[in-house]
C-alpha cells in the first residue's frame, strides 16, 4: 500500500486551492477525484474585488461592477427601492484562468480518476 503524506479529495476550486499550496512542500501528494482537474468547473463566480486584490490576483477578473448597490425588502413596497451603497467592486471570475493559474502551481500532482467510497480512521 503507498503511503502519502497529502491525498487531497475532488478538483474544485478548494481542491486546487489546497493543492496548490502545498505542491512546492517536500511532500508526496496525490489527488483523487470523480472529475479530472482540467475539466472546465460548472459553476460561475463572483467576488468582491477587494478579495482578489488582497491576494493579487485582480487580473483574474474578467468584468468588474464599480460601485455596486444593493437593494432588500418584499417588493411590495416602495421600501425596497432604496439603495445601499457597499463602496466595493465586484467582479466575475475568469474561471478558467483562475483554474490554470492553480493548476500550474500543482505541476507534478498526480491525480487519480475515481471515486472516494470510504475514509477510514487509523485508531
Ligand atoms: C450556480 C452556482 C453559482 C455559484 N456562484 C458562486 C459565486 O458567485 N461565488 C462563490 O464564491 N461561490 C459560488 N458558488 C458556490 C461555489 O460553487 C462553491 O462554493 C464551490 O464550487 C465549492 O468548491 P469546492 O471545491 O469545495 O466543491 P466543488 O466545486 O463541488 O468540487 C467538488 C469536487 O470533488 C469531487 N468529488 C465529489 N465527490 C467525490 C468523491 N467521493 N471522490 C472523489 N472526488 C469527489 C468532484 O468531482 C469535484 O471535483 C456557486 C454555486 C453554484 C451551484
């Protein structure tokens, strides 16, 4: 049985994100998941901005809403048709760029297409 220091479980965003971090540590890492890394993610995503730019990622946005509002209430009444500024952007994720860029820093993981049945715990 082979011995990991790292199995990192599925190929989403989280996924790659662990991943990712760890790769360029002296550790053996390997992935496993029902999708292979390199299929394109489903889902699209948002995010403020400032999130992206703290992490200097910024250029990974591919449309930015400057100065966004948001508006509450049941839309019955005239309530709901007032504004509340945030005074933050917010972006859409280019998400395949954003899925390269991760997947580059993971050059050298293997991933395994299968499926997780069963985790154990070593008592
Ligand atoms: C329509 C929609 C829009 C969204 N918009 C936003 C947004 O704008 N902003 C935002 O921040 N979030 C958004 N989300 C939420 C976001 O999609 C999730 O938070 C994010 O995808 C979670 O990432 P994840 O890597 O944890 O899980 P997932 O993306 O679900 O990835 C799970 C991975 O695990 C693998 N897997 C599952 N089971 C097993 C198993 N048993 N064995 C091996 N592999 C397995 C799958 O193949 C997959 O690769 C949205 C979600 C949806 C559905």
């Amino acid at each position: 049985m082979e011995i990991l220091d790292i199995l990192i479980l599925g190929s989403g965003p989280a996924a790659l994100c662990l991943a990712s971090e760890l790769a360029n540590q002296d550790l053996n890492i390997k992935g496993i998941s029902t999708k292979s890394p390199n299929e394109k993610w489903e889902n699209t995503y948002g995010i403020w901005a400032s999130e992206l730019e703290e992490l200097g990622l910024e250029s990974l946005l591919s449309h930015r809403w400057c100065q966004t509002v948001s508006f509450f209430g049941d839309g019955k009444n005239k309530k709901g048709d007032t504004p509340t500024k945030h005074n933050y952007d917010y972006g859409l994720i280019n998400q395949e760029a954003f899925q390269n860029v991760l997947l580059k820093k993971c050059k050298g993981i293997e991933w395994l297409n299968e499926t997780a049945k069963d985790i154990k715990e070593k008592k």
